[in-house]
C-alpha cells in the first residue's frame, strides 16, 4: 500500500497530489512543486501555516486532477510529528473525498533539516495509521481506505529506501492490529475469544504459540491470576507467543495486561468509569502486536510475550475484599481492592516468565492505574524501573515514535504503604495518594535481579476524540515504541 515512487508529475498523470508547505521556507527540490507552492501561497488564505489548506483542481503546469497543499508551519516547528500530523490529514481528507490513492511529494530532508530515513519514516507511518476505519460493526460502510499512498521521492530514493516501506509497514500493522482488538467490544473479546485472534495472527508469522487454559494454570498455582478470573463466565488464559531466532544470546520478556473487561469486580466501579474499560487489554494487544510485528522485523534475539488474558467481573464466585491468594511465586497476597487486578494477573506472568525463560530484559505494559492518568494526562505513559540505562532507552525510544514517555520514581520507603497484617502483601496501598507509584513497586516485588521496567499506559492507550494519524478509540500505543525499543537491544 506504501509506495516509493519517482514519477514525472508533469508528464504521469495523477488524480491528487498533496504539497507540504512551509511557512517561512522553500522546502521543495523538485522547481515544478516549488514553483506550485509559490502560487498557492499567493492565495490570501493560504501561508503555509500549520493547518492551513487549499485544494487546486486542474493545473496547467502538472497532470494532477487536483493538488492539495496543507500547511506544516514554520521551518523550526517542523519535526517527525508534524511530519506523520500531515500525512495523517492528508490520507483522511483523501478517504472522505472518496478517492482511491494519493501521491504525497516528499520534502527535502536537507531543507528541513532532518535525515530522509527519518523524513520517510515519519510520512509512511502517518498515512499508514491514518488509513485504518473501525467500521466492522457498521451495516452500512461509508468510506474506504486507500488502495494505495505514493511519495514522490528522487529516482535514486525510491531505491534506497524501499526496505525501508515494509518496515514501517510490518510495525504499522501491528498498531493497527492492537487498535483493533482494543475496539473490539468486549462481547466479543472474552478470554477465550481474544485467545485464539491473537493464536490464529501469530501462527500467520511463524510465532510458536503455547497457551495455559483454566485447568493448567489451576495446575500450576496461578493463584493471584484464578483470583481476578474467578468472578467471571468466561475462563482465563494465559498466552505465551516465542520468537526464537537460531543462536539467539539474549531473551527479552514483554508482559501485557489483558482485563477484556474491567468492571472492578466486588468494588465495582462507579458507572462512569466503566465505560471504556474495554480498553484494559491494551497492554495485552501491544505485546501481541509487537511479536507479530518482530516475526517480519527478524531480530537477532528471543522475544516473548507472556500475555495474561481474564475479565474481572463481579458475581457469587467473585474473589472479596479480605480475601487472602497465593501468587505463582508464593507469596501471599490479601486483596485490599478487586478493583486492582491488573497487578495480580501481572505478577503471576512475570512469576512465571523470569521462572521460565530467564530473560536479561523484562518489560510489563499495562493500562494499571487512574493515577498515572491523574499525573501524566492521557498522552503520556509513565515508566518506572530500576535501571536508569533502560528508562532512558525507552523516554528517547518514545521521543522518536512520539508515543511519549515520563521516567517516575520508585521510592524504596513507599513500599510501607501496601503491607499487609495476614499476608506477605496487600493489593491496595493504604492511600490513594501516589498510586502509579505504589502499584508499580507492588510489581517490583516480584521481580528478581532482571533488567525491568514497567510502562503504564492507562493514559495513552485509547483516547475519546480522534487525531490526525488515528481514530477515536484504542491508539495502538506501546507497538511503535516497543519496536523502535527492541532495535537497540
Ligand atoms: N484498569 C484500571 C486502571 C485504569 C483507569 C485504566 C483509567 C484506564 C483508565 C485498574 O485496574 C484500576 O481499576 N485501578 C485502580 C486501582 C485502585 C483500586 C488501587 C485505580 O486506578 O483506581
Ligand atoms: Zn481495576
Ligand atoms: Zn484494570
């Protein structure tokens, strides 16, 4: 769908051209498009601003039925997001014209002062992710994606870059992929049910695929994990997806929390806040998401996801307040609150994975507590580790991919705070002050002397209102930045 392309726009004819513009500077090579640009700019209306827009139809100079300039704003503003903004407006504005393909020209990198690789990849990944619709439970279908987005690059560029298109494509796909099964209701992702979408996408890449059902994971003392489950119809799983190079030195584990639906449990929560917790298995979708993406990307070490999949619901078999569990690792745990589940299904996988696969890296992703939305907004996850080398990695991995990230502190006196009289540990801390914090070092328990960190991305993974590169609804948030993370391992 991606394509590099070096045609003659005054001889090849196309349907519609986008222009990049520049408030303050030509950043064009092609004379032909700066030449277009310098009368579109004669329009009052039109200076290149950022969200500035004008369409011309019919020009002489090209055989384009229409060319689109949009606005990128001044010189210093702008940068790989305002790269992907604009690609993003540009493929949504062609999808609600009702036209098949577009061809974006490609600014020169030298004048924005940015690397082409970076420039490239910017533009793909903002009109790939931009060309995704939601509309499986539509009847009726109103737009469609485009077949195809060109770029219009130098002859020598279409070459060099091209393996870079089926990059950003795989890794695309991915958070496209997550975003879907975050949209997907949640009477149709129960445990079961998001099991085999995620087994059925994985198998696809060659991804060796195990998955604990109820009986194993009874077998093998998952108890915090049965625990969440306990209340709800629908049976846990837990997914485990490998990829396992040849001669494979290093494994990294990635953890994604996978609530299909959090109601709260017995501490069910107030109605307000139910209404996206659909959303709670966004950490689940990523990890999935990025090994699909790995198996295309091929890296030289082992990736595995270990992926806990439970509905917490409330009912007569729920697990209470008060109740004491036994975790896979063996500590106990009393539950404070049912409403913080997302930590016990979490330390049961990260039990078992450190146990299993013994990973120099282990990374957990998860949608755990309002209070990282409270403290960060809903566009910024937090991360909290031990390592300062890794937090750093993933804060400048999160820069690139514009899925930012805030390094939080993990205070060793805090730990206080969620005792427990009767069991080693309590789920809920004793106030409701600092709860990214206390949910995160209630994780740290459990880690051994593994390389960790934890993402919390309650904040990012779904938003309310539509942006330029996605739609209303799960972001995919996690997939770009895990890729871009593992490039460095
Ligand atoms: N899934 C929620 C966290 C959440 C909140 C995600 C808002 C996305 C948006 C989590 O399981 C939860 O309920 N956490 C509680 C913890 C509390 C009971 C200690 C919270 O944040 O209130
Ligand atoms: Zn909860
Ligand atoms: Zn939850």
């Amino acid at each position: 769908m991606l394509h590099l392309t070096a045609v003659d726009i005054t001889k090849t004819k196309t349907a519609s051209l986008v222009i990049p513009v520049c408030e303050d500077k030509d950043i064009h090579e092609n004379t032909t498009i700066s030449a277009l640009v310098k009368k579109a700019k004669k329009i009052k209306e039109f200076a290149g601003d950022k969200g500035d827009e004008v369409t011309f139809y019919h020009l002489k100079e090209i055989k384009a039925d229409r060319v689109v300039f949009l606005g990128l704003g001044k010189l210093e503003k702008i940068d790989m997001e305002s790269l992907r903004e604009m690609a993003g407006k540009a493929t949504k504005e062609m999808i609600r014209k009702k036209l098949p393909a577009a061809l974006i020209a490609v600014p020169s990198a030298h004048k924005i002062e940015l690397e082409m690789p970076f420039v490239l990849e910017a533009l793909l990944e903002g009109a790939f992710l931009a060309n995704h619709l939601f509309d499986k439970y539509k009847k009726e279908k109103k737009y469609t994606p485009l077949k195809k987005i060109n770029f219009l690059v130098k002859p020598d560029e279409a070459k060099k870059y091209k393996g870079l298109s089926s990059r950003v494509a795989a890794i695309c796909h991915g958070t496209i992929l997550a975003r879907e099964w975050v949209n997907t209701p949640p009477n149709d992702k129960k445990p079961e049910r998001l099991t085999r979408s995620m087994i059925t996408r994985a198998k696809k890449e060659n991804l060796k695929v195990t998955v604990l059902d109820e009986k194993k994971l009874k077998q093998k003392k998952f108890g915090a994990l049965l625990a969440v489950a306990a209340g709800s119809q629908s049976k846990p799983r837990m997914v485990v997806l490998e990829f396992n190079p040849k001669k494979a030195e290093k494994t990294v584990v990635l953890v994604g929390k996978g609530v299909t639906f959090d109601s709260g449990g017995i501490n069910l929560k107030p109605s307000a806040s139910l209404a996206d917790m659909k959303s709670d298995m966004s950490g689940a979708a990523a990890v999935a998401a990025t090994l699909i993406a790995a198996a295309k990307l091929k890296p030289t070490f082992k990736i595995i996801g270990v992926i806990p999949v439970v509905e917490n619901m409330p009912s007569g078999n729920a697990a209470r307040p008060g109740d004491i569990i036994k975790s896979y690792n063996g500590k106990t745990v009393e539950i404070g609150n049912t409403d913080a589940e997302g930590r016990l299904i979490l330390i049961d996988a990260i039990s078992f994975a450190l146990e299993r696969y013994k990973p120099q890296i282990l990374i957990d992703m998860a949608t755990l507590t309002g209070a990282c939305v409270v403290a960060l907004g809903e566009k910024i996850a937090g991360v909290f580790s031990f390592d300062d080398a890794l937090a750093e990695s993933i804060t400048q991995s999160g820069k690139k991919t514009h899925e930012r990230c805030w390094r939080m502190p993990l205070p060793e006196d805090y730990k206080e705070l969620f005792k427990s009289d009767l069991a080693d540990l309590n789920n809920m801390a004793n106030t409701r002050y600092g709860g990214a914090i206390t949910a995160a070092l209630f994780l740290a328990e459990f880690v051994t002397d593994t390389r960790w960190a934890h993402l919390d991305i309650a904040g990012p993974a779904f938003a309310k209102k539509e942006s330029a590169y996605c739609g209303s609804g799960g972001t995919g948030f996690g997939v770009r930045l895990l890729c871009d993370l593992l490039d460095k391992f």
